[in-house]
C-alpha cells in the first residue's frame, strides 16, 4: 500500500465518515474552510505575514488519491474493541465506490501570494465525508509549505539582493525535504542543492564541495592545495572553494587563491570562496580584502552554517560597521556575498510548525448554508461562520492595507463607503470612503472533481510572492516587532457571527 | 524520476565524486562516521539521551536506490557556468555501472537503542565516492527520525504508565509525516491515528472524533447530545467523545454522561471523553468527579491540545494538588488518562533539528588506515580520528555509566584498569578497577553490499528503547537539568587525537 495514498489520514477522519454515512448525513453539501490563526512566532521576534504554499501538491495529490483494494483491505481488518470489525461492509462498498474526491469544489488564495491569520486559504465544498475525509493532507501539506515559504521570505528579506542557496536536506524532515526545498524556492531562494527535487521543479541544482574532500586528499598524503587544484581541474569554470577545514585565513585563503591564480593563467575564471564556520562577518572581511589584492574582486563569498534571517541581518550590520576599518568598501563586499541556508529555513527554526486547521463553517440545508459555529474558550478560537468571499483592500497607495471577509451573498463595493469590522473587538472599526480603496477577490476556484489548471512553473509562484511582498506596508515586511495587518469582517458578516454567539450562549 | 532515488541528495555528493573519479581515488577505501555533537536543547530544557532511530529505511532505501537511465539523464543535463555539461561521460558511465551502494558495510547502534553525543552511531566503510555519496540520505534519515524518537521518549517519560497517542500527521512536515509517525512509536507513543502508516508499521490506527462532528450535526438542526448518540450509536464499544465543542462541563459533559448511560443499558461499555482546550488539568479533575459520581469511574479522559512532556509534566503536577480539593482521588485520575500528542512531539518542539554529521575519519593507504582529521575554530568541532570501536560501559550496579571510544586495533578489557579520558579535557580522566564494570561493544554490522537482516517488527525496537532507558542513571533521564552522560576515550585514542591536531598546527 502506497503510505502516501487516501489513508495517509486520520482514523478519526474514517469514523466519522461512518456515523455520517450511518445517519444519511454523508452527502450533505458542506463547506470548509483552511486557515490560521497567528503568524510564526519565532521567539525573539515574529513574522508579520505568511506565503502561502503546497497547493499544487495538495490538487495533484487529490486528483490520485482513492480507495482501492489494499485501502479497502486495511480499513476492513481493523477491529473494535468488541473484537468485530470497525467499519461496516456498506459503509466500505461506499468508499470503494466513491473513489476518493471527485464531488470537492476547492477556491483557494493562488500559491505563492501573501497570507494572513483567520483569512480562508482555502475553502472546501462539496458531500460532508468526501470534505472531511480531505483534512488531513491538506493541514499536512499546506501549514508545512506554507511554514517554510514563509521562513524563506524572511531570509530573502534580509539578504537582500544578494543569491540565497538551500542546501537543508541533511537536516530535512526525511521526505518532508521534498517540501523543504519545493517551499524554499517559492519563498525566496534562489537554487537548491537538492538534486532530484531541483530537476523535478525545474531548476539546476547548486552546490560546493565539503570538508571531506579537503581531508581525504590530506589523509592520503596531499595537501589542502592539492585538493583545491584537482577540484579546479575537474571544475574550472565552476570552482568555489571551502577554506575553513584546516584555518580559513592562514591555509584556506591563501591556498585557494594559489590555485585562483592559476585559472586565471589558463583563462578560466574562479568563482567563489565558501566560509562555514568562525565569525562569519569578520572573515568575510579578511578574505574580501585578501582577494581584492589578489586581484579577484569579482570572487563570490559563500557564507553557511546555521544561517537564518537574523544572523544574515547581523552578518550585515557587522560588515557595515566593521570592513572600513579593514580598508573595504562595505557595500561592495555585500554585493559578492551569497547565503547558503539549510538547517534553520527547512525546520522554520524558532517556530517549527504552523498551526493551520480546517473547520467546517456551514452546512446547506434545503438549499440555504446553515452556519457552523464551534464555541471555544478562547475568544480567538470562536469561528467566523458561513459561507464567505475574501477581498484585498488596496489604499491609496497601492499598498494592500486589510483583508476582508465578507458573506458570499453580500455585495461587496467599490463605489460606497466600506466598513470594516475587527473581527473580535466590537469597538474596533473604520470606514473608507469611495475612491479611496480598491478591492481584489482572493480566492480563485482550483480544483471541481478535478484541478482545473495544471501545475504553474516555479517561476510563476515566486513573482507572485515578490508583487504580494512588495506590495505590504514596509512596517508589515518588518523582520522584527512588525506591523499588525488587518484582517476584519464586513459588518454584515460580524452581526452573523455576534447573533450566533449569542445563540450558542443563550 | 523518483524524488527519493539515489539523486535524494546534495549536488555537491556528487561533484566531489567527479573530482575522486578523475584523480582515481573513488575506490580507495575510506571510512565516515555519523554521530551529532550534542543533545537537543529545547531551550528551556534539554535532553540527557536521544533514542536512535531511522535505520531500518535507510537500509531498505540503500538496497533500492541506484543510478538509472532517468537519474543519468538528469545529470546529463546539468551544465557548468562554461555551458559545457557539469558532468563527464566517463564519470556517468562510471555511476552507471556501479549502480548504487554494493561496495559499502556499514557498522550501527541497533535501531530504538539510546544514543549519546559524540558517540560514532553509523560507520561506512567502502569505496571513497560510495561513502562520500551516502552522506546526505543517510543525515536526513536519521537526523529526523533520531531527533522525534527522542521526544516522544521524554513524552513517555512524562507520561508515566499512560497511554500516549501520536496524532500529529497534520502539523507533520509534508511526507515527513511518515518518519514521524514511526519514530514517534519507537521512541514512546504507544498508538498513532495515521492509518496508512500504521498499518504499514502493523499496529491498529487509534483515534476518537473531531468537532467537526458536532458542529454538522448542529448545523443541521441536531444537538450535541445527537451527534455524541449518532457516535455511540455506531461506535457502541469504542465511544469516545469530545466535550468542548460547545462547553466542556456545561454541554459536552452531561451530554456525553446521558449518551453513557444510555449505551451501559444496552450492555456496552462507553470508553472515554476527550478535552481539547482550556485548563486540561483542572477540567480533567471536574471530568473526573462527575464521571465518577455517574458510575462511569472507568471511562477514560483523553486530554490534547499542544502537549509535549513539560505540559503533561504540568498537568500531572497540578492535578496533584487540585484534585484532592475535589475530593477526587489524583492517583486514581492519572491512571485513567490518556495523552494524545500531536504537533509538539512530531517537530520536536523547542529543537526541531538534530545537527548530526557525517565525517571522514580514515582512508586506507597501502593495507593500513590514516586518520582524517578536521581542524575547526571549536574545540567541539575537531574529530575523534581513526578507525574506532564504541562501548557502552556498565557499573557495578548495572547502569550505564559511559560510552567509550576505542581504535579498532586496541583490546579494550574487562580484566584490566580501564581509564576513560575526557575526549577534549586532558585534565579530566578517571580509572575503573577490574570487576567493577562490565563492556558491551555497540555497534553491529548491519550492510555488507546488501542490508544482513530484514526489517524488525516495531515492538523490538520499543523493547530496546525501554531496556535501554531503564538502565540508565536517573540523573540523566530526567526532563530537566539532567546529568551529563560521560562519553570518553580511550588513552590511546587520546594519544593518536592530540598528536594529530599538533602535527596539523604545526
């Protein structure tokens, strides 16, 4: 049996499948929506938006999964407490013939554009089994996904222009490195060194060499230089040299630039140098200033080891501070720099999972949606029920400046004054005026009884990330402490959800 | 192509291949070990151990994964920045031929046993390039497997005689999700509710309902009380339900009480409820009283909600004190809870990676094997060199007390003084006289060109992971501020490491 198949699920998934299939529930038309509720909280500081990815996964992954025979055979043969089989004949000839989930209907945010907590990314309508059965791959692929991108924006945020690699996947989740690298690249790297999964998304794998090359050469009798010239040899138009097995400074450097000056003589041009260890910034420096008078300005510095966006920003702070001390132009030495991240952006490091969830928000009934509320103790927990539609405000600006969700059968305009609601706080509200905003409807339909387009290059997903991005409020791009992006109800959504409180209370 | 091929893996395995190639070393033997350098630390707490896990699938994975037609026609089409192809003819024709990893052995730690830092846990021994090529599929198994194993064996900890459930398949990391499940299991969860995976690892899925339930029935004009019938109804020997959708004590709890009873009329014996929010410990206490008070002392209490081994910690700590307030007996309450345990054991909360490494530690020249050194900017980071044998020594009162690292050549004895030297402190040593412990070498040979013993059932794996645990000092079990396992070398392996970093200073 394929352990990625339909049963890469929960039990309670199935279970509950057969008490709707039991009462005649199992092909009521439901609707439910994907979100979360608060950004990564990375500790000592927090993000201020999502990226939103694993949807193109997710769609194929439906379009495949179904019940067939070793599906069939390995519900039937689990028991009950009482020793007699769990699920019912019926309820699996069912199952067998449904297939997997070609009665969904799924409209979601299009991958790769920005997200924000309590906003659908997704919503999922159709029969009530067939929309519960999805829950868990999708929660499964998408908060993953949608974590790494994120984490990967970040890095891309503060590296700036300069060339990000992920090279993660010694320290990926296993087959989740799959994930890993696919997000990294929606969310801001530039190259993997991944091989199998750069070729699957169509993008050349990148890489170095490592310590061990350095030490065999040196453990059967040859030297650090000897093995930077053979890797040059065999590489000379692709040479990037790690200096940091032995010292970086006083064997690393001095012999790779031996070995520089040597493609030179034979008209090839070296690439780079890689630093993985000691104090990154000030090396960079040291080596910057030593290539320089080599006479190889132009040698890229990969810096690695345990990056992230932070120690990339105090990478950068302390060579702004620290190069003209050492006679190097600060700013040129950025532009030669290259960030090889791999551990902390596959693991999202400071907040290691994303706590997206799937509810059911409405059910229809004689053709109208009921709204489904779950009452919590937490007040954020509380649902925003029904069957909904989700707006982008734009300002004046351009800058998209709330979401908002509205209900399906409201008409929502452009050309009249728009209040939006805080979706909590009943004091909180503003209003804008005509002119002074515009709206853009967020979710698109992907998938009825199949996906609906097939799946866009990588490229395409990384320039909605850049526009989304670009379009934030710079407070809201902010690495630390940033701005709050609004999220707000429309007041006619808000008055649904404050009646059934209410009602669910009373 | 299949992602997770022998191509699962970094570029840069690769170009250092060629570079081997070309300068004829590939087949010169070498020999890498895996080992991390130190125990998760989730911040506020750190691991004394970690359980080893991963590597049976690394085993079945090396059997399978070879260089195909596809796999070579993916590196084919790599290009270097010249535009010429990355990589030669004769080097893919070499891949080709060799196939996969048929030349290498590989000596382990028995898969579930517990694992120390700095402790060889894999070695390989082969052709340099097999070696060298192995290095990332076997980091990102074990890395992640290792590092989920062992938080779920400080979870089995915290949890006592309880049961523990995994059911974090939805915050898991893609297909990620699979190793999760697994380690989980190995390391301390005693049921998961992945059905494929579990079915795939031979244990019955186990899991309860979700909100969802009731909120459909709710939407639909039914009551709470309805759809815990509906479940009862279907489920009559395995009902557990879920009280907070609405209001843990004032809905969900009568509700289920009256479902209770009714079941026990018809003969069956309802199992238990779940509490998924608000003060589990408190709630679990008020749960319990009015259980009992119904004639339902049996009925399990299921608490969830991002538990990890510091908030069953709590919980049980708390309900302590509080219960007897309640005139609930604590004692007996714990024994009738349950923990299901999602997203906080399954990326491993407060340390969601593992740093393990693989290194070059000695290539065979001419029939005898030269250590390989690294020498780093941290004392942390210079290798334990040479061809070595792990031990795990055991005191007089039969608890592990240190795992000692030996060169392969030396007899290490029972019958003799036996001094254990700090690996980077030569002031630190101590000496065990004769009799007073006892040597057990660690590592097994477990692949020789082909894996030497099939997959083993999962519940071995559980053994040795208890036995293992059990035989350790307290000290070093405990959740918080354990003690620091020793882990040594011998004289002559300190002797060979110092004269090492002196010749590579020099």
């Amino acid at each position: 049996m394929d352990p990625f198949g339909i049963l890469y699920t929960d039990l309670y998934q199935l279970t509950m499948g057969q008490v709707y299939f039991r009462m005649g529930l199992h092909e009521k038309e439901a609707l439910f929506e994907a979100f979360y509720r608060r950004n990564p909280d990375y500790g000592a500081h927090q993000a201020g938006y999502t990226v939103f990815a694993g949807l193109d996964p997710l769609l194929s992954w439906m379009e495949e999964a179904r019940f067939g025979e070793e599906e069939i055979a390995a519900l039937r043969n689990l028991k009950s407490r009482s020793g007699k089989p769990l699920f019912a004949e019926d309820y699996l000839r069912y199952l067998k013939a449904m297939g997997g989930f070609s009665g969904l209907t799924l409209r979601a945010l299009p991958e790769g554009r920005v997200a924000h907590p309590q906003v659908p990314l997704v919503s999922v309508e159709g029969p009530l089994l067939q929309a519960q059965l999805l829950e868990t791959a999708l929660l499964n692929r998408l908060n993953y996904e949608t974590l790494i991108a994120t984490k990967a924006s970040r890095v891309r945020e503060a590296a700036g222009e300069a060339v990000v690699l992920e090279f993660g996947l010694r320290r990926a989740p296993a087959k989740g490195g799959e994930s890993a690298t696919r997000a990294s690249l929606i969310g801001g790297a530039n190259r993997s060194s991944a091989v199998s999964l750069s070729h699957l998304l169509g993008l050349p794998a990148s890489g170095t060499h490592a310590h061990s090359l350095v030490q065999a050469f040196m453990a059967l009798g040859y030297s650090e230089e000897d093995a930077f010239r053979a890797f040059a040899e065999v590489f000379p138009d692709d040479a990037i040299l790690l200096l940091d097995t032995v010292d970086t400074l006083h064997s690393g450097l001095p012999h790779a630039i031996r070995v520089f000056e040597e493609l030179r003589r034979k008209g090839h041009r070296p690439v780079g140098v890689r630093i993985d260890s000691g104090d990154l910034a000030h090396l960079a420096i040291q080596v910057a200033r030593e290539l320089d008078r080599a006479g190889f300005p132009e040698v890229l510095i990969v810096l690695s080891g345990d990056l992230d966006e932070l120690v990339i920003w105090q990478i950068k702070s302390q060579i702004l501070e620290e190069a003209p001390r050492y006679g190097v132009d600060p700013d040129r030495l950025l532009k030669r720099l290259v960030y090889g991240v791999g551990t902390r952006m596959v693991v999202s490091w400071g907040a290691p999972a994303l706590g997206g969830v799937y509810k059911l928000v409405a059910v229809r009934e004689n053709g109208t949606w009921a709204p489904a509320m779950k009452v919590s103790n937490s007040l954020e927990k509380v649902l925003n029920p029904g069957h909904k539609r989700v707006y982008r405000v734009y300002d004046e600006r351009g800058l998209a400046t709330a979401d908002l969700l509205a209900l399906a059968e409201e008409e929502v305009r452009e050309d009249a004054p728009l209040t939006l609601r805080h979706p909590t706080d009943p004091t909180k509200r503003r209003t804008l005026r005509p002119g002074s905003f515009r709206l853009e409807p967020l979710l698109e339909e992907v998938y009825r009884g199949r996906r609906l387009f097939p799946p866009l290059p990588l490229e395409e997903l990384r320039k909605r990330r850049d526009r989304d991005v670009a379009l934030l409020d710079p407070g809201v791009r902010r690495l630390v402490n940033p701005h709050v992006y609004h999220v707000s109800l429309t007041e006619r959504l808000f008055a649904l959800k404050e009646e059934l409180v209410r009602r669910l209370e009373g």
